[in-house]
C-alpha cells in the first residue's frame, strides 16, 4: 500500500459500503497456457472499435500469474477464453508457476528480460517492481477506461508507487478469523477478543494426544502476517499509521519492549499451541490442517472461505474479527494483487485491452465470487453475497473503525519485497532457539532503518 495513506476497508465501505491484505494464497503445481480455444463470454468491458479496415495485426501475449491455486487458474483460463473469442486476433499464454516459486520466477524473467508481458504485481512487490523499471506505468491508459470509474479508492491506492498507477488490482484482501465452533463449545470458550485471549483459548484446545491443536500456525512462506500483525497491535499506542512499521519518532516499532512482549507471546503460541512441523507450513497446509480437523483457529483472508464452506460441516465454521492487542485495538490494512504490465513489453495495448477485460466489474465480481475475494468495483456493494454469511465479519470490523484501525503498510520501501522471506528464517530460528528474541529484533530493527535511510 505507498506515501498515500491506505483507508483501507473505511474508505473503501464508506457511506455506500463501498468494497475495499499476504497474504497469502494456495500452490499450484503445473506451469499451463489458456487455451486458445474460442469460448462463450460476455463483450468486452473496454477498448475502442479498430476504425482502420485492415485486418487487425495477430498477437500472443505472454501473461504470468502470481498467487497460483489450481482453482484460482481454471476461473482464470476461463476468462481468458472468453476474452479470445471476443478478440480472436488476440492469443493468451498464462504461466502458472506453484505459489511458493512464482514470484521468483517472475523475478528471473523480468531480470533476464525475457518475453513477457502482463504479470500479476503484488502490494509487496510493487516497489521493488517499480524500482528496477520493470512496470509500465497504467495512467494514461485508465484515464480513458470507462470502468475506471467504479473503481474503489483502496484498489486505486494499493496499485500506485510515487503518484502513479501500475496495477489493476484483481482482488482485495482484508484478514479475519475462522474457528471450529463446535471445538469452542465443547471446550466451554468463547471466541477470543485479544491476541492473549486467543494463544490462552488454543493452548486449552490442544490435546497432542489426540492429534489436536488449538492454532493453525504458519511458519514457512508468508508466515511475518501473523507476528507482524500481533507486534504492531502491541504498538498502536506509538505506531506511526501513515509509515509502518515506523513510530511516531522515526525508530522501527522492532526495537520496542512491546514488540518483544508480543514475539514472546507468538512464542507461546507455536510451542504450547501448534503442531511441531507447523514451523514450515504455508497457506495450504495451514487451510488443509483446519479443514481436516487437526487445528480449531485460522487467521486468514477472505480467499479461503469457499475452501473453508466446501470441505466442512456448516455447524463447525465461524468466523470472528481480528484479534485486540493489549489497549484494546487491531492494526489492519488492506491488501492486493492486481495485473501490470512490462516496461518492455511489445504488446502494451493489447496488454491492457486483456486487462480492462479481466478488470471489468461483471469479470472480476464474478472471479470475486468464486475464489472468495473482495471485487474492486464499489458496484459489486449491491450484491448480496458480499454483505452476508462469513462476509459479514469483514463489515462488522469495518464498522468499528476506532477499533479496527487501518495503517498504510510499507510498500514503498523496495525492500519490502524481500522482507517476507528474511523475517521468516529469522522467526523460525527463534521458534527453535536458535536465535533469542533481543537478536532477532536487533536485526529486524536494522533492516527497516535501513530501508528508511535508502529513501532519503
């Protein structure tokens, strides 16, 4: 999310509840193309009529997607094929590389050079992207989109670096909590409001016996969500919400006493809490070991919940907002991933006829829909599906702004991109004491004043 301050869900839902975070999303593990084959859709959402009677020149587009599922590529292609029938002098190749290893390829492509030219940019990639000048900037291309029009402030603000856009946002995120209730009522608990309420309600959960844990702990790719969320809500009180992860004064919120009281309470929370091999789970294994039974309490974005509904009994799954640091309030962002294009690319206008297509309220409120994600369209706000069922979390935190607190992540610091994997060996090498939390927070310390001073 960038200097711009990051409304995230209140401005997003603001008076129209108009619709407005790495995340995380599950692996795929085949590289495949959309077919070129024609299929049913509906007209494309932009992009003038050619006005020249020439035949139009044939293209192949090279497109590579980022936060790969099997699922999540299968709506994806389907798309596509609908948007090749309307435009048949247009081909798609989608790569879809597994999760854990898509943004290092796409890394290595755009550093080689190699031919590309849509790809899926990431709010904590968007800086780094930007940096090296691997993106277009989508400016002048949006002014004249009509759909543009519809698009929420958030989605507009997460896909911008320095006052400019580079990505169409296909999806919001915002996380919540997801918990097994009949494991909660057989317990006697209630669903837990505060970060200690909710290590001391997993602890009682646990039976290791029993193959039983009270939390689906994520220690592997993706895991600095969960402890960077519980040392930022332990720092609100002096959290700088335009600048994170910086205070008011300029230190990182890393050197403070309460971010170690929370790394020590995250601690607890593996140990006491967590199946052992936890420590190198992802997204998949810790949505599998919820839906299977093994785990009672999953923080997680909303792009789970058809998982989640698919493969449980509905009486088991509830859903809870976030939970409270100590003075009673939850640090929160909303995140996004959305469609670029490369600088070098030879095909931009075709490029963003795909996206516009891709990005239209009708394409992506029905994607929203079928991978459980937030549209990026304020018009999707008067579907019912939206306001409902687990979704209704989302609009009740949304709802107690005062509580639920947004903060502007530091997506435009370049380093951020790299942060995910750095602070992730060092959390496992603490969670294994190998590393003590003063050491540990020393270095996390280091490499955001670092990030700071590379911005003067």
């Amino acid at each position: 999310m960038g200097a711009i301050e990051v409304k995230g869900w209140t401005t997003v839902l603001a008076g129209v509840m108009l619709l407005g975070t790495l995340a995380g999303c599950s692996g795929s593990d085949n590289t495949s193309s959309a077919s070129s084959t024609p299929a049913g859709g509906s007209p494309a959402a932009s992009g003038e009529p050619s006005k020249s009677a020439e035949p139009a020149k044939q293209v192949t587009l090279q497109m590579i997607e980022s936060l790969t599922s099997p699922e999540r590529t299968k709506l994806l292609q389907d798309a596509i094929g609908r948007f090749q029938k309307e435009n048949p002098n247009i081909k798609v190749e989608l790569i879809s590389p597994p999760f854990d290893q898509a943004d290092n390829k796409i890394r290595t492509m755009l550093a080689a050079k190699q031919e590309l030219d849509i790809l899926e940019v990431r709010d904590l990639n968007i800086a780094e992207y930007v940096n090296n000048g691997y993106l277009e900037p989508l400016d002048t291309f949006a002014t004249s989109w009509a759909d543009s029009k519809t698009l929420s402030g958030t989605s507009k603000i997460v896909g911008s670096n320095n006052g400019k856009l580079y990505f169409i946002a296909n999806a919001l995120y915002q996380r919540q909590m997801f918990y097994r209730k009949d494991w909660f009522d057989a317990k006697g608990l209630t669903a837990p409001k505060t970060w200690q309420e909710l290590v001391d309600s997993a602890v009682k959960l646990t039976d290791p016996k029993m193959n039983r844990y009270g939390f689906s702990f994520r220690g592997g790719s993706g895991a600095n969500g969960n402890f960077d969320h519980m040392i930022y809500d332990y720092n609100d009180k002096v959290m700088n919400l335009d600048d994170a992860p910086f205070t008011k004064d300029g230190k990182s919120v890393y050197s403070t006493a309460e971010a170690k009281q929370a790394l020590e309470l995250y601690k607890k929370l593996y140990k006491e809490a967590s199946p052992p091999d936890s420590i190198n789970w992802g997204f998949q294994d810790q949505v599998q070991a919820f839906t299977s039974g093994v785990t009672g309490i999953l923080l997680q974005d909303p792009d789970v919940i058809k998982v989640l509904q698919d493969k449980m009994d509905p009486k088991t799954l509830e859903t809870a907002p976030m939970p409270l640091g100590p003075n009673g309030k939850s640090l929160v962002s909303t995140g996004a991933a959305g469609w670029g294009i490369t600088a070098n690319s030879k095909n931009k206008n075709e490029a963003w006829k795909l996206i516009s297509f891709l990005s239209s309220p009708k394409e992506n409120t029905e994607f929203s829909k079928q991978i459980g994600t937030i549209p990026i369209h304020t018009s999707a706000t008067a579907d019912t599906f939206f306001q409902t069922g687990p979704y209704k979390t989302l609009l009740d935190m949304t709802a107690k702004a005062d509580t639920f607190v947004n903060f502007t992540p530091p997506f435009k610091y370049p380093g951020n991109g790299s942060w995910g994997e750095l602070s992730m060996k060092g959390q496992q090498s603490y969670l294994l004491d190998k590393k003590n939390a003063d050491d540990l927070l020393k270095e996390w310390d280091k490499f955001w004043l670092d990030q700071k001073a590379g911005m003067k």
